[in-house]
C-alpha cells in the first residue's frame, strides 16, 4: 500500500515539474500547426514540381525566347512562384523540426524556437 501511495506522490511531482522544464517546446506549442503546414506544403509540391517538370522538358527542344515567353505567362509564372515558395516552405519546416529533435542544447532551441514559420 505504501508503494502506491509513493508512486502517486512521485507522479505528482513529476507531473508539477514538466512545465517548467518543457518551456513550450516540440507538440505543446504549435506542433499540430506546424504538421499541417508540413502536410499541405507536401501535397502541393508533388503536383506542382510534376507540372513544372513536365513544362520543362517540353521547353527542351525551343531556344530561349520561347523559354522566356513560356515563363512570361501568368499561369507558369504562378506555378513556377508556388514551387518554389511550397518547396522553401516545406523544407524550413523540415529542417526545423529536425534540429528541434536531435538539438540537446537548450540555446539552440530557444533560439530556432524563436524564429516563427507560416
């Protein structure tokens, strides 16, 4: 009986430390925020990087004014603006949450932790 009673007592001391040790790191800030920024960026970059892919190669053969007109557009210019910005997005996040998992330092952390993404 008395072992219950001390595991209680150590879960509740634990459990009055945690916050004060976590600082709002990892999944109790924004972790959901930024697994579904993650997933979005993800998912436009597989269509978009496709069509931009399938636009280049068909530019392969015309010289570079046509390249050039192609890329003038709005639509491929926009297309071409979105990869980029989902590809650069996704892989701050990425590495973001890569540093966050494998940094043991807590300057590190407080200070990739105060660089906001989205």
């Amino acid at each position: 009986m008395t072992n219950a009673t001390s595991l209680s007592d150590k879960t509740a001391l634990r459990d009055e430390a945690a916050p004060h040790r976590t600082r709002q790191f990892g999944s109790a800030r924004n972790g959901s925020r930024e697994w579904r920024l993650q997933s979005l960026t993800a998912i436009a970059v597989i269509p978009l990087s496709l069509h931009f892919a399938a636009s280049i190669l068909s530019l392969t053969t015309s010289d570079r004014k046509a390249a050039a007109d192609w890329l003038s557009l709005p639509v491929p210019a926009l297309a071409a603006i979105l990869v980029v910005l989902a590809g650069i997005t996704h892989a701050l996040i990425g590495v973001r949450s890569v540093i966050l998992d494998h940094a043991h330092t807590r300057t590190r952390r407080e200070r990739l932790m105060r660089v906001e993404i989205g």
